[in-house]
C-alpha cells in the first residue's frame, strides 16, 4: 500500500500563512509515502516567491516531486520569460522532470508549461518518449503515475475540452506503458474522471485527479483543498481534505476498484 498527497497551485506570493501551517499539520499527521506537487508554486516567478516555497517543500514530512506550472515562468519579465523561462525554478525547486520509484509505485513528473503558451500546456515528442522509457520498462505489478500542472479533462463545472497540446501521443504512450493514475492542477478545482470518457482513442480506462489550489487565496469558489490518496491494488482510494477556517477536514471520500473492464467506484462498506 502506498499513500500520495497531491497538492497544487500554491501560489506563493498569495499564500495564506495560516492555511500553509495547517496544511504541514495535516500532512505531518497524514504520513504520505510521498508529496506530489503539481505546478504553479508562486505567483509571479520571483525570487523572494521561490525562497518561501522552497523553504515549505523543505518542511514538508515526505519526500517530494515537484512540477512547474505557468506561473512558474516569468509573465512581465519578457527577456528572462523567453531566455531562461525555468532558470529560477531550476535553482531554488530542482528538476522539471523527476522521477520516484519503488517496488510498488512509481510516479513521473512532465514539465507541460512553456513560454509561449502561457494558459495552455504542451507534452512534446522528447516527453512522449520518457513516458515510454521511464515507465514502460517497470514490471506490470507497479503502479505507476504521470504528474502535469496542465489537465487532460475538463472540470465538470467547465465541460470545454482541456487545452493541453500532444495530449493524444501522450496518453497512448501512458496507456502503452501501464498508467494508471494522472494528477494535474491548473484550474484550481478538485475533482476525478476517467481518461477514457474524454479520450476515445484510449481502449482502457486511466483515472486523473485534479486538485484545487492548497494555500493560496486564489480559490475559485472552492475551500482550500488537497487530495490524499491511498493506492492499495486493486483497491484506490481518493479523498479531498479541505480548509474549513481553522484546520483541514475530510470533504469527500470515493473509493474505486480496477476490474477486468476497468476501474469503477464502489460503495463505502
């Protein structure tokens, strides 16, 4: 059994320095087996903004791997935007694209953020191939996991489709390659689906979970909001812990099964 907590959009920057403590709190009692972190950790780029986000992710009480989002590229400073739009993340963060593995998980981040495109995200040729290489070599009885900031659906409330480029040569890689959990950010709504009800070319089914932003004040009518999420096959577990003011509390629980004709949710015995 393996246990992630997913949290996005942190926007430091536009933090709530009440709702980041309890969030560490909530964490710290949680125990993930690891933080996934899915893009836009400040606002605008800036370096006192990475500072404070890299001292967080040094308190958070798990290892963690972390991608960029759009905010995470200068928006007003064109020269460094176009230059050297990651050159910041890179220093104070670390890698675009890492990597976890273990005997029973393994988790793969993709950098879909790009200077020119500053809403919408992008998964390139190079990108497909590390889905292949990374993921499709290890052994079938690993669950294995994408991260992106950008989403491959829509939120419910928002049924336009998702805008994220290459998102049909990567989803059959992942598909190919035995995915069977997407977490991305982005529209700071939580929320889960199934590729498979978006993308008709995909002949299996592959859960997203989207999660909301987690300490910024750039809500979007929803509460703060974290996903944590207990992978224990064939059994997979998917609950939103949410601020209510003073400390973070369960909202929702769905749990789902992966059958023969995919995954399906099941009743809370």
């Amino acid at each position: 059994m393996r246990r992630l907590a997913h949290i996005s959009d942190l926007h430091f920057g536009r933090e709530e320095p009440a709702v980041v403590e309890g969030l560490l709190a909530d964490l710290a009692e949680a125990k993930p087996d690891l933080v996934v972190v899915s893009g836009d950790l400040t606002q605008r780029a800036r370096r006192a903004q990475f500072r404070a986000c890299a001292a967080f992710l040094e308190r958070l009480p798990a290892p963690r791997l972390v991608v960029p989002g759009n905010h995470d590229i200068p928006l007003y400073d064109v020269a460094r935007r176009f230059l050297d739009p990651l050159g910041r993340y890179r220093r104070f963060i670390g890698a675009l694209e890492p990597l976890y593995a273990d005997p029973e998980l393994a988790v793969l981040g993709l950098d879909t953020a790009r200077p020119t495109r500053w809403v919408d995200g992008r998964v390139s040729a190079a990108q497909v191939e590390h889905i292949r290489t990374r993921l499709g070599p290890l052994p079938p009885e690993v669950f294995k996991v994408i991260v992106t900031h950008h989403p491959f659906v829509p939120a419910p409330r928002d049924p336009s489709p998702a805008r994220i480029e290459g998102a049909p040569a990567a989803l059959a890689a992942a598909e190919a390659a035995g995915v069977e959990l997407f977490l991305a950010g982005h529209l700071h709504a939580g929320y889960l689906a199934d590729l498979r009800q978006h993308h008709a070319s995909l002949r299996r089914s592959i859960l997203v979970a989207q999660a909301g932003t987690a300490v910024s004040n750039r809500r979007r009518g929803e509460p703060n909001g974290y996903n944590l999420i207990t992978i224990a096959p064939p059994d997979f577990s998917f609950e939103v812990r949410a601020w209510d003011g003073t400390r973070f509390q369960t909202r929702t629980v769905e749990p789902y099964r992966r059958g023969a004709t995919g995954w399906r949710k099941v009743s809370l015995s």
